[in-house]
C-alpha cells in the first residue's frame, strides 16, 4: 500500500474500508459483530465507534485461523449461523451476503465457502474439489501445486460456518505451511475429512470479493463501488 496506514483505514470516496464492510454487516442485521483489530487497534476503534460492535486484540499476527479463534473466545453462544468477513473487502453487497446465508441455512452445511470465477487468480486460494464436485479443500497462492495454480475458482476469504462445527474444528489448526500461520482455510480439510457438509455460494459478480491490497486497486475503487452500487 506505500503506507504505514492500516489498510482498513484506507479510504475509498472518503469513506475507510471498514466502514463499506460494516454496512454490510448491518443491513444484513446480524445478533453480534465481533471485529478483530492488531495493528493501530485506537485508530480502527475509533473510525468503527458509531457501529455496534465488539472488539478483540490479535497482538501478534498469528494468520486468519487465528484470528477466527481470539473471535470466538468472545461468543458464549453454541448454535446458530457465523459469517467470517474480511475488513479490506469493501465490494460486498449486503444482497449477496444474505443469499449466502439463506443458502448455508437451508442447505444444512457445516460450512459454505464465498467463491467466484476469475481470469487472474494469482494470488488466491483454489478452490480444490472431489471427483464428485463437492469442495475438498481450499488451497492458498504459495502451497499449490502446478496443476492447482491453474484453477480458476477462488476462495473470497468469507464463509458462514454452523457455530457449533467451527468451534470443534478451529482448535486443530497447525502452522505447518510456508507462511508458519494457522489458515482458516484449512479448516475446510478438517471438516472434509471429519465427514461435515461442505457448500460454496458464488457471487454473482466477481469483483464483489476484492480486497485492497494496492495503491492502484484503491484508485480503481471508486468506479467498482459505483458500478456494484455499494455505499449509495
């Protein structure tokens, strides 16, 4: 990003990132929100003071599996439905998001994936499936393999997961990867192998699951949120 700013403080038409994520969040009216904040934690608390939510502290950069877990320390509540959004991905529509939900809810899985069809998936994880379609595993960027590169479907980085399955599964994880993190991907392995019920849900547009990772990709912003008529 060319900056020491956090990237959910980067602001796309004035706005922070977050700010289109918590939107979202709250048109999709949820019971909780729980945001996990590290670096500048005072400054995304205070962009975020007028949304009701909670906060917890990932004081060292453990990955997203971790994340997830200092998340769920925070809910008591042992059934239901729980989103995992990420705070760069300001391009979601609350309409997707909510037939993600509806589709996770009624389709009975333990855990739907948000995936799309992109040209360039560098960068992503793969959506790896069984010989009978059904997802098998996600695979991040650096651990594929040749033929994994090549696929064209990718993991968003948002899912809904059933409470109860994520909260058995999450405490697995290990940081035997490349980047000695503990991926929240991996717990869609674990739940494949555990014989849970995997889905996806692919939004219906593809930029819908950017992130901002760059200063040209915050520039391009602007137009991708007028087109996808988000924060209007």
């Amino acid at each position: 990003m060319k900056s020491n700013l956090a990237k959910v403080l980067h602001t796309i038409a004035g706005r922070p990132l977050i700010h289109y994520v918590m939107d979202c969040v709250m048109d999709v009216g949820f019971d909780r929100s729980v945001v996990v904040i590290g670096f500048q934690k005072s400054m995304v608390r205070d962009v975020l003071k007028d949304y009701p939510v909670e906060f917890v502290e990932q004081d060292e950069q453990g990955g997203t599996g971790h994340a997830v877990q200092l998340a769920l320390r925070q809910i008591r509540e042992t059934e239901g439905a729980v989103a995992v959004l990420s705070g760069d991905s300001p391009f979601l529509r609350s309409s997707t998001l909510k037939s993600l939900m509806t589709n996770h809810i009624s389709s009975g899985c333990d855990c739907t994936v948000l995936t799309a069809a992109v040209d360039d998936p560098e960068g992503y994880g793969r959506i790896v499936r069984d010989p009978a379609g059904g997802i098998l595993a996600i695979v991040e960027d650096v651990d594929c393999t040749d033929a994994q590169r090549r696929l064209r479907e990718v993991n968003s980085g948002m899912y809904c997961f059933r409470l109860s399955s994520l909260v058995s599964c999450i405490e697995l994880l290990r940081s035997d990867n490349l980047q000695d993190e503990l991926y929240l991907t991996d717990v869609v392995r674990i739940m494949y192998s555990t014989g849970m019920k995997l889905g996806t849900f692919q939004a219906p547009d593809w930029r819908e699951i950017l992130g901002i990772n760059t200063v040209e990709q915050l520039k391009q912003g602007q137009e991708i949120l007028r087109d996808l008529n988000v924060g209007h």
